[in-house]
C-alpha cells in the first residue's frame, strides 16, 4: 500500500503509527514534495469514490486565493479542480492510502487507516 502524507500533519503520523503497530507493509509519499500528476488524482479518486471537491482543504490560503469555495460541483467543473489539486497540492486532504485489494480511504480516523489492512 502507499500513504501520501505531509511529515507536519498530526493525521499523517497517527496513520503511520497504526500502519507500523500493525507491521504493514508501506511506501509513503510526501505528496507535497512529489504531487501526484491529474492521472494519478483521477485514478485515487476513482478507488476513493470521491470527487476532487471532496478531497479539497478549502480552508488553506490557496483556495481562498482562487476562490474554490465557489467554484461549481459538478462534471463540467470536474477537470478545473483535479487540475487545481495537482498544480496545488497542499489542497489535498491527508494522509490518503491506497491498499493493495484496490480501494483507498482518507486515513483521517483509526478507523479508516485499519480497513485498509488485510
């Protein structure tokens, strides 16, 4: 499996304090330092069952910056904020896991982190 995290973001370090309690095997990415191209957000996404809006941080500066909070939700607007998300990826919410059986959560609770251990 592979957990895009940020080293700074409190989520992160729970998620991978679970992962190593529970001896998983796991590649991390710091997302921030190598953001995940549109391709790879499409397919996260697709495996998520999540829009790009639902994985967007409206609260960081950045957004505000290009006014996402009011940007459409929709399939037309759809390709506007994956290409936000990728040219952006402090917009990304934290930690994402991609588990080997082909789903992903966003690992933000204990309890999403450990459905995605076999």
């Amino acid at each position: 499996m592979e957990i895009w995290i940020n080293p700074e973001c409190s989520k992160c370090r729970s998620a991978l304090s679970i992962l190593d309690a529970e001896g998983a095997d796991y590649t991390v990415r710091r997302y921030l330092e190598d953001p995940p191209t549109d391709a790879e957000l499409r397919e996260v996404l697709g495996r998520l069952g999540l829009e790009p809006w639902d994985i967007t941080r409206l609260g960081e500066p950045v957004a505000a910056e290009l006014g996402m909070p009011g940007w459409p939700r929709d399939e037309a607007a759809r390709d506007r904020w994956i290409g936000a998300l990728a040219a952006n990826p402090v917009l990304i919410q934290r930690p994402i896991i991609t588990a080997d059986d082909g789903h992903a959560v966003v690992g933000r609770t204990e309890e999403s982190v450990r459905s995605t251990l076999p």
